[in-house]
C-alpha cells in the first residue's frame, strides 16, 4: 500500500497504489487525482477493503461459463479456423466431460481422465491437441487470478513422430515426365511446389505480383485456406524464395499464357478449393508407380532435397518459413544427411573369409 504525490499544472494530488495477492497473482488497485492527504487515507483504506473483500470471496465459474468467456477473446485475437476448432473439440469431447464442474474442482486427473479414457477412437495427435487448448482456457484463468494454478499442465500426451514420405530423385522425374506427358492438369500445381517448397494455401494466393525476375525473388505473403479465406502466412510472417534457373524458365513460361498481370499463377480448380488436391496426386501415383505421397508431401521433397545438396538449416529455415529449429530437424533426422558416413570410424573389423578350395568335405556324399 503506498501514497504518492505528484505535479499537475503547479498543483500538489496524491496517487494511491494498493495491492495483494490472491491465488498466488498479484491484483492491483490504483487512483490517481485526489486533492488532499486525508481523502487519500481514506480511498487507501477503501482499496484495501476492496481487495480484501476480493480475496475472501473470489468469483468462481463453472467450466462451461468460463469457456464461453473465453471463446469470445478468442473470436478477437485469433482466426475463425481456430474457434471452430476449439468449439469442435471441447463440444464433442470435452464440455459433457467437465461442463458444470466448478474450474477450481477440476484436478489433473480428472483432465487426464478426460483425454485418455473419454476420448474413444481418436488419435495421440488429436488428443494432444485437445489438451493444447483445454490448457489454454486454464491458463487464461490463471492470468485472471481466478485459480492459482493450471491443472493441465501436468498432463502429457505423446505423440510418436509421423512418417514423413518423400521422393527421391528418380520418382520426381518419373512423376513431372509422366505428368507432363499425360498433360495432367496438375502438371504446373505439383512443378511449383516441387521448385518453391510452398505450401498449398500459399500456392492458390499466389499471384504474378509477387515475383520479381529482376530480384530473382518470389514474395510469400498470403495464404488461403477454406475456413479463412486469404490472410497471412501460417507463421504470419512473410518470407521471399529464391528463384531458380529451372524454376525462372516454367515461370516466364507460365507468364506467356497468363491472361492478366494480375491473375493467380495456378488456375483455381474446384476440387483444389474442396481440398482434395492431396487425393489426386496420391492416385496418380498409384496409377504410375511411384511412393504414393501427399501434396505436402512436394514440400517435404523439396525440403529433403536442398538437405542433401548441403544446403544449411538456417537457410532452409528461411525458405521454406518454419519459425522453430525442431521443426526442420525432422527433415534433417529424414534424410540422415547429418550423421552420414560416421559409421566409418567404428573400428570393429569382421575376420577375413579363409580359402577352403582345397579342404575335403568328409560329410559330402
């Protein structure tokens, strides 16, 4: 508790500051603008009962009213792809769970209850994504001080790391001749994701506006997806890719036939927009032999593919957007390119094979 004074307009008022802590949070109370020494005394005491009288009886929610509060500030700070998310999840799975329990009820177990045995039929990447934000809603009530602690946050999920697939060099030729040759009206889809490392929402807002040849530099900015329409990138950040010799000639190419400076690069198919583009290129294929990958799979290939020319983390980084190192070390871990070759300082030596040319086999017949 404290009493300040300060100048305003050569004249003397008087600030006070009281605090205390409930749950563990330091909660504030200020103000500012008293004319005299007694009327402060008296607004330090007022405060001072306030908090008091806050401490004692802290509001409580229930976890369905807290959730409501909460989804609301998520409707402003993030996108409307997130909320639907969140809605989704804690509909199905979590609200007939935890619904009416009061917040400060709800234990550890009871949320690891909730993921492990509640969740029927669902993956470890799912749950752990349930627990993501079931750990946020907690975590926005411990800001507010309503608990002192976030019960969540001692439940784990692990997620075994998915197999990512890739194509080698050979299996990327195969599939841009066969595609070409077939005049698959993807051919130009799959050649600029392989050439950029560019995800698919980036790929569908790119437009001609954001290459520059005379830079040599293709501007990612944008990104479009179903739920959201176009906004930023996944990371939000914008990033510019280099532009290749190989990829410089399809992009003139392309350029040629386009009908407006200011068109999408990539002609905006129906089943594209239906998100079915994965499908496709998984049959195709099939169809013609090859590692049957998903579309996001190119940029997996092309990540793997400047690891192997030795191209460095931070650069790859840089390129392709990621945001954290552990992301792109799966790809590092993938091809192996950091830990090739050390098996050659083992100094284990197998014995050499003896001659038996001349040895008489006495059990042969």
């Amino acid at each position: 508790m404290a009493i300040r004074t300060y100048t305003q307009e050569n004249r003397t008022f008087y600030e006070v500051h009281a605090k205390i802590i409930i749950h563990g949070k330091q909660v504030n109370r200020k103000k500012r603008g008293i004319s005299s020494i007694a009327a402060a005394k008296r607004e330090e005491l007022r405060l001072k009962m306030e908090l008091y009288k806050l401490r004692e009886s802290p509001k409580t929610y229930t976890w369905n009213h807290w959730v409501k509060i909460c989804l609301e500030r998520i409707k402003i700070e993030f996108r409307n792809s997130t909320l639907i998310g969140y809605q989704a999840n804690f509909n199905k799975w979590v609200n007939p769970v935890l619904g009416d329990k009061s917040l400060e009820k709800i234990t550890g177990a009871d949320i690891h209850n909730l993921i492990f045995n509640q969740t029927d039929n669902i993956g470890m990447s799912t749950r752990k994504s349930i627990l993501k934000q079931i750990k946020r809603i907690f975590a926005m009530a411990v800001e507010e001080g309503i608990l002192a602690k976030n019960p969540a946050k001692v439940v784990k999920v692990k997620v075994p790391e998915t197999r990512k697939l890739v194509f080698n060099n050979t299996e990327i030729h195969a599939l841009l001749a066969e595609a070409k040759k077939r005049n698959h009206r993807f051919y130009n889809h799959w050649v600029l994701a392989l050439l950029t490392g560019m995800r698919t929402g980036e790929l569908y807002a790119l437009q001609w506006t954001d290459v520059d040849f005379e830079s040599g530099f293709i501007s990612v900015n944008k990104s479009w997806n179903r739920k959201n329409g176009m906004g930023p990138t996944k990371s939000t950040l914008n990033r510019v890719i280099p532009i290749s010799r190989e990829l410089e000639n399809f992009l003139r190419h392309l350029k040629s036939e386009a009908v407006s400076p200011t068109s999408p690069i990539l002609e905006r198919y129906p089943d594209w927009e239906a998100g079915i583009q994965s499908k496709i290129l998984k049959d195709f294929c099939h169809e013609i032999g090859i590692t049957p990958i998903r579309f996001h799979d190119l940029r997996a290939t092309f990540i793997t593919q400047l690891m192997l020319q030795g191209v460095p983390v931070a650069k790859v980084m840089a390129i392709v957007g990621h945001s954290q190192l552990k992301t792109t070390m799966v790809y590092l871990r993938l091809v192996g390119h950091d830990v090739k070759g050390v098996t050659e300082e083992l100094n284990i030596r197998l014995p050499q094979q003896e001659n038996f040319a001349n040895v008489v086999n006495l059990f042969k017949n």
